[in-house]
C-alpha cells in the first residue's frame, strides 16, 4: 500500500467531507456499471475537519469517511476494471489523485454489487471480492502547497471541495484505460474558520470598564455567525465571587428560551438559548435587572467537528444599571481636539448651535450605554478614530 493511498486517497478525501451537501452522478449513468459514494454522518454534518482524524496505519483502522458502490448492471461479466480518485479545491484546484495499480485490476460477476469504505480502500479490498487491490498516485503541487500552508494548524480551511470517483476498463487512466463511469461528492456550505471567536457589542465593556446603562430592558448584541444557537448568560456581581465562577454556576443548569419560565440561581438573572446574534431583555421568564446593581454576561455557542461539538465562548462584559446622568460628574471642556470630533459627529450647523450655548461635555448615550466626563472623552475618540479609518461612516 503506497504512503499516498495511506494520505491522499483516503486521508485526502477527508478533506471533502465537512459538509457533504449531497453526492451524485456527474451526468447520467447510461453504462453497464454503475457507482456510487456515500458520505459518513459524522462528516456530512461537521463545520470543522480535525487533521488529526486524517491519520490511520495501514491496517484500515482510521476514522470511516466514506463508502463507494459498484454494480454490474448488465447481464455479462465486466473485467479489468479500474477506480481512480481525484480531490480539488475550489481556491486550488487538482489537489490529489490515486489510480489503482495496472497490475491489480478487479472484474465483476452479472448483477453483482460491491461496496468498500476508505478504509476498505487502505486495506487494499473490495468487500464481495477476493481480489486485492493496490493504488498509487500522488499529492500534486497545488496539494502541497496546500499542506504547507497547514503548518501549525490543527484543522483544515474553509473551502468547497470535491471527490470525483471514476471508473475505467481494461487499464487505468495513466495507461490510457477506457473511461467507464463517474460520481461527484461536493462539500462547502456550513464550513467554518476554526479560530471563530465570538464578540461582544453591547451592552457594557470589559470587566471594570465602569459602563453604565439606563434601560432595564437592554438589547444584547454580539458578533458572530447568523443562524446559529447561542446560548446567552447574565448574572449578577457577588461579593467575593469573579465573573467566570458565577457564570460557570449559572452554566451548569438547564438554559431556556425566552420568555420562558425557567429555575434561575439567585444571582442568575437570565440564561437562555438564542437564534441569531442579538436579544431584547425579556419581561418574563428572568430575573429583572435591579438600578444600582451591576452584570456580567457571555455568549456560548458550539460548532459541528469531527471529534465532536466544539465549544465557543466570548469574553465576559460587565455593566451597571444606573437612573440617568448624575449631578456629580466632572464636565469636560471643548478643546481643540474635541471641538473637531463633535464637528465630524454632529456636522458644523448642529455644534455652531451647541456652541452658542457655551456647552461643556458632562455625558454620553450610546446604545442605552452612559459614559461620563473622562470616559465619554475616552469614548468619543474612540469614535473619531473608527471614522478617520473608515469603520463607520456618517450620513446626515
């Protein structure tokens, strides 16, 4: 059994199979043989391939990927007959090829069906045949290069595959064999970036950013994949207990949806399961966020793998409930740096009229989120320099 057959047919194919959308014919099967592959469930459903899963001895004994058939539909007996394996890549093209060896040909009996998996294929064995079959070929350059660009990574990227199967008689395709039958698993779809994290909108900041907000309904927002299941946590601070303790606590029971009933922890305020990347705080089914008080919350997810659901987590943010801006806050004067990122906020008309009133800066409002003196400063730079980057772009 060549090292190819042990990577790249069978270990290549893998690379396919993340999300198999469906697997048929490439053009209708008119001839007396007809093939077929079929998809392994643990792939047909993963986001994320492990390269780990790719690697088997030569015993056969890796991770089952796939299952090809083959049966003689006439009523003669087909001889010399030949599999040959191909893998592209949409952004590499041809990446992989195994042909089976000319001297190592298999036939078929009328009407006789036969079946083998990739690890069928390492052992070098048709299942309904005692022939024993060997493969040779090799990764091509672009497969290489592919590799290559693997290094350090435990996961493979986020492409659209393809597994042709091809079938050929009285030699294989290098020595000019005459082409038989094909079949075509493409894959894509679902495939995600194994380094997907999870991002936090609003409300609230970094733990001990001091973010305050004023609704007690608040809408949460993260950034991350549409069409997905999160699983949303919010609880309340405890003295003497960090952020992650008290959301792993809250973690350990039962998620429900919103406005839902369910049983909450004393400091668990809301746990909930999610569609989409955003939630209005809910009047039922969680506890109601109390003026004064301060949160933390986290988003969870998981996603598809083949080794199983792999979790996603955010970082931890944190917010208070505050009633409105507060008398005692230091005001901030408009200086020159600040007067021109008001400017490009508010446009010359609108600060022109702020100006006339000789206006300090005491606060700031976004998203229901209240920053005060320094840190609305701190804030509006932030926003000046989003602006100047192009990030966010103002239309009056």
């Amino acid at each position: 059994m060549s090292d190819f057959i042990k990577y790249s047919v069978v270990v290549t194919a893998s690379l396919l199979l993340s999300l198999i959308l469906f697997a048929y014919p490439t053009a209708a099967q008119t001839s007396e043989v007809e093939l077929e592959v079929q998809v392994d469930p643990v792939f047909s459903n993963a986001q994320i391939i492990s390269l780990t899963n790719l690697v088997f001895d030569e015993s056969g004994g890796g991770t089952r990927l796939f299952t090809i058939f083959i049966q003689n539909r006439s009523d003669v007996v087909q001889e010399s007959l030949y599999l040959d394996m191909l893998v592209r890549s949409r952004k590499d093209g041809l990446i992989a090829e195994s042909f089976q060896r000319t001297s190592t040909p298999f036939s078929l009996n009328p009407g006789q069906t036969v079946y083998a998996s990739n690890n069928d294929l390492a052992r070098g064995r048709l299942i309904g045949l005692d022939a024993d079959l060997g493969f040779e070929g090799g990764i091509t350059s672009s497969g290489t290069e592919l590799m290559n660009r693997l290094q350090g990574r435990t996961t493979l990227p986020v492409d659209e595959y393809e597994l042709e199967i091809r079938l050929y008689q009285n030699n294989n395709r290098p020595s000019g064999g005459d082409f038989v039958t094909n079949t075509t698993a493409f894959i894509g779809g679902e495939m995600t970036d194994d380094e997907l994290s999870l991002y936090l909108l609003a409300p609230g900041d970094d733990i001990g950013s001091g973010m305050m907000i004023t609704n007690p309904y608040p809408e949460f927002r993260w950034e991350g994949l549409q069409n997905r299941e999160y699983r949303l946590i919010v609880v309340e601070e405890r003295d003497g207990e960090n952020p992650e303790t008290l959301i792993q606590g809250a973690k350990s029971t039962t998620a429900g949806s919103p406005g839902s009933p369910v049983s909450l922890l004393e400091y668990e305020m809301m746990d909930v399961r999610v569609q989409g990347t955003s939630l209005q705080y809910p009047s039922t089914g969680v506890q109601q966020l109390t003026e004064g008080n301060t949160y933390y919350w986290q988003v969870f997810t998981s996603l598809s793998s083949t080794f199983g659901e792999e979790e996603r987590a955010s970082e931890i943010w944190s917010f208070s409930l505050g009633s409105g801006f507060s008398d005692d806050v230091e005001m901030i004067g408009i200086d020159g740096d600040l007067r021109e990122i008001l400017i490009a906020l508010l446009g010359m008309e609108t600060y022109l009229e702020l100006e006339q009133r000789d206006f300090e800066l005491e606060g700031l409002e976004i998203d229901n989120q209240e920053m005060y003196g320094g840190m609305a400063r701190d804030e509006l730079i932030q926003l000046a320099e989003r602006i100047r980057d192009g990030k966010i772009k103002i239309s009056r």
